[in-house]
C-alpha cells in the first residue's frame, strides 16, 4: 500500500463581521490505511514537528477522516 493520508485540523472563530480569530492550526494527523506505521509516515510526522506542526501518525486514518468530515459538514451545508 503506497497511499498515505494527511488530516488538517484547526480551530477558529468569528470575533466581528470579517474578523476570525484562528485559535489553533497546526496540527496535521497521518497514517496509512492498512494501520501499520510505516517509517515514511514516521518520517513526514518528524519532518512536521521539527517544522512546529503536531504531527502524530495514527493507526486509524480512516476514523480521522469521518471525523474531519463531521466536524466540517455543518458549515458547509450553511455556506451561501
């Protein structure tokens, strides 16, 4: 298995009309969908920390992406 994900997660707010207050945007969660921790995974997650990214390798992907999914859904149903 050659594929890798990478989930985005970040936290912000709306404090007026055009201002948003980003409260955390740096985390960044990977794994591989077979669940196993391949050294390349292992790799990226140091390269992303040293770069000032939580970057931890999961063993579930696939629940990191449902979750993204669901967190992002209602915001995107609201949109203009």
């Amino acid at each position: 298995m050659h594929g890798m994900g990478i989930i985005g997660l970040g936290a912000a707010e709306i404090v007026a009309p055009g201002e948003i207050r980003h409260i955390e945007n740096d985390r960044r969660s990977l794994g591989v969908p077979d669940g196993s921790k391949p050294e390349r995974a292992t790799a990226l997650s140091r390269a992303l920390i040293a770069a000032g990214f939580k970057a931890p390798v999961k063993t579930d992907i696939r629940t990191e992406i449902w979750v993204k999914l669901w967190a992002t859904l209602p915001s995107t149903l609201s949109a203009p």
